[in-house]
C-alpha cells in the first residue's frame, strides 16, 4: 500500500524517523516520502546521509502550526505521526509545551488529513500512553484517543491507526547510548533502579512492525507491539560486557519524577478488548468499533493475561541482550 504513494513522516529527521525512512526507500517504492520537522540542522545532516535521494522532500515546519501542516500535507496518501516532545523529566519541566506538542499537535494532523483527503493516518504512540504516571504519558494517551475517535467522530474516510510500542534501543537521550558514553568518559554508569523492566526492542524491528500494522490494519484499532523485555540492571550488566572492564561502577541514582518500576502496554481495563494477531502484534478494539471490524477480529484469541506487562513479558537474559546489541551496527563503532 505504500508503493507508488506520497508518505509524510512528521519528526521525521530523528531516531524512529531515520529508520522509518530507510526502509520506506529500500523495502518500498513510494512515489515520493515528506520529511517534516523543526530542526535545519537535522534536516541538512538527513539529506547527506540520504545521498539527496530526489524522493525526499524535506519541509521544515512544526505540528503545532497548522496551516504550515495543512500545505505539507497536500496531496499526501499517509501520514506517519512521530513528532512528540518525549522525554519524561523534559515533559515534566515543560509542561504546557508538552501539551501544545503532544495534544494540540495531533488534533492539528487529524484535521489537516482529513481536509485533504489523506488515505491513512498512524500515529505511534508509547507504553507510557497506558495507565499514565507522569505527563508524556498523559498527553500521549490524550493523542490516542483523539487519532483513534476521529475516525467515528467525524464524517471522513481517512483511516486511523495508533502503535503502541515500547522503549526501542538508541533513540536519542535512551539507556542504552547513555550508559555507552558514561563507559567511555568515566568508566562508572548510573541506574535509577536496578529492578525497574524496561520493554526493548531494535529500531530496524519497531520500524519494520508499524508497516506491518498499516497494511493489516481495518480502521480504530490500537495495534500493540509483542516487545520482550529485560531489567536494567540487566542492561547495565550487558553494555559492561561489551565496553567495560572489571573496574567499572554501576552507582544508583534512584527513580526520576513520573519513572514507574515496570511498564504496561496493556491495561487491565483495556485487556477485555484485546486479542492475539500474531506472534508480534496484541489488537486492542475501541469500544465504538464498527459491527464488521469487531466480526474481523472475533475469530483471534483474546488476551490471556489480565494486563501485558514489562515485568510479564519475555524477559531477554543478559546473553541475549548481548547478542542483540552486538548486532547493532551504531551501537558497535
């Protein structure tokens, strides 16, 4: 469904987008692929990387301003919706900027698709979306449910979809390249708790599932990626393997505002709703669905735990944590 198609990707030039748009130009053929963000420098580093691949049109603008948007997305087929302020204690600090980003942001994506007839429009969302602790996940959780009920509230065919994953290894400020740099300047890392769980997964997998969703997607569903998961203390435990000796520390700074001890991709009130795809994605079904999407996905298991958890989840061992990150070729240098 994406070959032959104009695709906007918004906060587009950071770490989800980077690989989103890689494998939107070697795994398909898309007539032309929309990079907007707010950042030049960002932009001017993609278009290097890229080789100025003349599929690529890059549009400096920012979700929050509308009309700058509307123009952006004209003639667009779909819509990937990245742009987000994401950090936690970031969110926390800045709180009415969070919500003009996270919340005011994607109503002005759901208008501006609607208006110019977009086919389809998915938003990723996160694990802190579900049972929200601190601010990101509340005005995420808000963006959810304004992508998903727009699709019921408003008279249009655009096609809404939500992803819900978890934390995917090396997105900008994550673990995982922090603890990497801390190695490599101090040879001490610092973890906030050492039995928190943390859902992981590899960009290049996260990535590679949202196309996956979009094309097997009905309309109103939240598609839930299958994330395993592991301990800090075992990622700690892993970088230290891979770029430590045996002098480096591990020091416990304790838990950051709006930090939870484990994640949930899942709730427990959502859990009645849900069911098994596949081996990689959990659906879960608005309680507006239509009669014949709810008869679609009738014939699936329903989820057959009371939540989905990062603490019930696959755990990853620390061989297999490893493993993984070994693979990652960034990572790696």
């Amino acid at each position: 469904m994406l070959n032959g198609k104009v695709v906007l990707v918004t906060g587009g030039t950071g770490s989800w987008g980077n690989e989103m748009i890689h494998q939107l130009l070697s795994k398909y053929n898309p007539k032309q692929v929309r990079v907007y963000s707010r950042g030049e420098h960002r932009q001017v580093e993609m278009q290097q990387k890229f080789q100025r691949d003349d599929k690529l049109k890059f549009i400096i603008g920012d979700v929050r301003d509308k009309n700058i948007l509307n123009m952006a997305m004209k003639g667009v087929d779909v819509v990937f919706h990245l742009a987000a302020l994401k950090h936690v204690p970031v969110c926390e600090d800045n709180v009415w900027e969070a919500v003009l980003t996270n919340i005011y942001g994607t109503q002005n994506v759901v208008e501006a698709a609607i208006l110019n007839n977009v086919s389809t429009v998915v938003d990723i969302s996160t694990d802190k979306a579900v049972d929200a602790f601190n601010l990101y996940g509340m005005t995420k959780a808000c963006a959810e449910k304004i992508v998903i009920n727009s699709g019921f509230n408003y008279a249009t065919d655009v096609k809404f979809v939500c992803i819900r994953g978890g934390n995917v290894i090396g997105t900008n400020g994550s673990v995982i390249p922090l603890f990497k740099k801390q190695i490599k300047e101090s040879n001490e890392i610092t973890l906030t708790d050492p039995n928190m769980t943390r859902y992981l997964m590899s960009t290049s997998q996260a990535i590679g599932l949202v196309f996956k969703a979009v094309e097997m997607s009905k309309g109103g569903e939240t598609l839930v990626m299958r994330m395993p998961a592991t301990t800090v203390q075992t990622i700690a435990d892993s970088m230290i393997e891979l770029f430590g000796d045996e002098r480096t520390k591990s020091t416990i700074i304790g838990t950051r505002p709006g930090e939870k001890l484990d994640e949930v991709l899942i709730s427990k009130n959502e859990a009645t709703n849900a069911y098994q795809v596949d081996e990689s994605y959990f659906v879960i079904l608005p309680q507006k669905a239509p009669k014949e999407t709810q008869d679609f996905y009738n014939s699936l298991r329903k989820l057959e735990t009371h939540e989905f958890t990062s603490r019930n989840a696959v755990q990853l061992s620390r061989q297999d944590l490893t493993s993984v990150l070994s693979k990652e070729k960034w990572l790696m240098r």
